[in-house]
C-alpha cells in the first residue's frame, strides 16, 4: 500500500523523536540528522533499521551518506514504495 507524503512524513518524524529523544515539534523537513538533531552514528543505524523494518524496504549502504536532512529520508522513502 503507498503511503501518501504526508503519512510517510508522519511516521519519519516520529521515528526520528522517538530515536532521538525529542519532541516531534523540533523536527521539520530541512532539519539536519546530525547538525540539528544531534544524531551520532548509532542514532542514525538504529533510525534505518527503524525506517526498514516501518516501510519494508532495504536502504542501500552508499545512501547513508546522502542523506542529510529529514526531507532527504521522507523523499527516499517515497520514491522507494
């Protein structure tokens, strides 16, 4: 089933609080993982696998470099449904 963006959106952020350990009312699409939202290495592996096991896919090991943002994830997401 094919998320639309807005729900796909939904799940990233709560993800991402719920890794994190923030408040969903910090995170915004141009937030950056680790500038912004001070994810360290393990944050962000823990999120991927969050973000497989949520959409079931497989995010390719060259992607985790790329993205950068919150909206980089949510638009990867989205083109991989």
């Amino acid at each position: 089933m094919k998320l639309t963006m807005e729900q796909v959106q939904e799940k990233v952020f709560s993800l991402i609080a719920n890794q994190f350990k923030i408040p969903m009312e910090q995170i915004t699409r141009e937030s950056r993982l680790v500038e912004d939202l001070k994810a360290d290495s393990a944050n962000v592996m823990v999120l991927i696998m969050d973000l497989e096991d949520s959409f079931g896919m497989m995010v390719e090991d060259e992607m985790l470099s790329k993205l950068k943002t919150v909206g980089d994830v949510i638009d990867y997401i989205k083109t991989r449904q």
